[in-house]
C-alpha cells in the first residue's frame, strides 16, 4: 500500500503526457482515417509497445548510457528524425501526386503487422521519451523500490497509451470522420505530412 501514491503519481503524468498531440498520435490518427479502426488499434498498439519499451530501457540505465555515449543518443534522434521527416514527405508526395483515393490509401496500405511495426518505429523515433521517464520515475518513486514496482510502472504506461490511443483509432474511424477525411483528404494528408516533417526536422536540428 505504501507504494500506491507513487504508482498513482506515474500514471496521472503519463495519462497528462500521452495525450498531448505528437507524432504517434498522427500517425494512429491518420491510419485510422485512411484504413480502418482495426489498422489504427494496430498503429495504437505499436506506439505503445514503444512507449514500454523506452520506459523499461529508462530502468534499466539507457538514460545513463545516453549521458555517457552521448553520441548515441545524438544517432539514435538523428535517425528518428530522417524516419519521421521520410513519413512526412511521403505523405504530401502521395497527396500531391497520387489521385484522391480512401480505398487503397498507398501511404498506410499494408497488413496489422506492417501497422504495428509502423507505430513502433514512430515511437521509437524520439530517444526523448527515455530521458523523460528517467526523470518521471526519478521524481516519483521511492529509491530502492522493489523489482516488481518497475514492472507494475511499465504495465501502467503500456495500458494507459494502449487504453488511449485506442480510443483515438475508434473516435478517427467512425464514418462521419472519414467521410470528412474524404472529402478534404489531399489538404489533409499535406497538413498531415507537413507536421510530420517539422517534427522530423526539429527532433534533428534540437539542440540536446
């Protein structure tokens, strides 16, 4: 019991964090408008799967690492970057080139693994996130926790985002939203991809 304010400490901030419009929540929210609810619940789930990731590697020590090889965390944020600007581009290029389809949507066809790997690799693209749980799990737990606190905290941010972003893939895949996404498709993907690559290009050039 003693350790039930901490664990609710953590999941009140990463609920706060997790909503605030990023690249996953584009990336989930594009899928689920272009292809369907179950492709976005797949983008949801890989955007998740990395949020637990980069939360266990921040236990583990990769923020210190990090602080070491600080050249590895400049690659890994470089290589981010590329990956999103690349998603940002190839977006506009498609809706700029290709004719306005909402069937066979070249950008985000493919099956629910390709979907899942898709939202992994966007979430993975932001080394970032290891620094910040670092410090949210510095802030709130207890020092000398037990091991089986760590797990709890990395099943809570993994619940938490899939929770989230799931319900995000329903709300972006209901009918009316993609009758509107249809209907302003070509002005959204090239907003869409334009965000994307900001992002992209600011996560590159960031001063660390």
């Amino acid at each position: 019991m003693e350790y039930l304010p901490a664990i609710g400490n953590v999941a009140l901030i990463w609920f706060v964090v997790v909503t605030i419009p990023g690249p996953n929540f584009i990336v989930v929210t594009q899928g689920s408008m272009t292809q369907s609810r179950k492709m976005g619940i797949s983008l949801a789930l890989g955007v998740s799967i990395g949020a637990g990731t980069w939360a266990s590697a921040s236990l583990l020590g990769l923020t210190a690492l990090f602080k070491y090889a600080g050249w590895m965390y400049d690659a890994i944020k470089f290589v981010g970057g590329c990956y999103l600007v690349y998603m940002g581009m190839k977006t506009i290029w498609y809706a700029i080139k290709q004719p306005v389809s909402f069937a066979h949507d070249k950008n985000f066809s493919g099956n629910n693994w390709a979907a899942l790997q898709k939202g992994l690799f966007t979430s993975f693209s932001n080394p970032k996130t290891a620094a910040f749980f670092s410090s949210l799990f510095i802030s709130t737990l207890p020092a000398q926790a037990p091991l089986w606190i760590y797990a709890v905290t990395v099943i809570i941010v993994i619940t938490i985002s899939i929770v989230w972003y799931s319900m995000i893939a329903c709300f972006f895949s209901f009918n009316k939203i993609q009758g509107f996404y249809r209907r302003a498709k070509r002005l959204l993907d090239i907003m869409t991809g334009s965000l994307l690559s900001y992002l992209g290009g600011r996560l590159i050039f960031e001063e660390t």
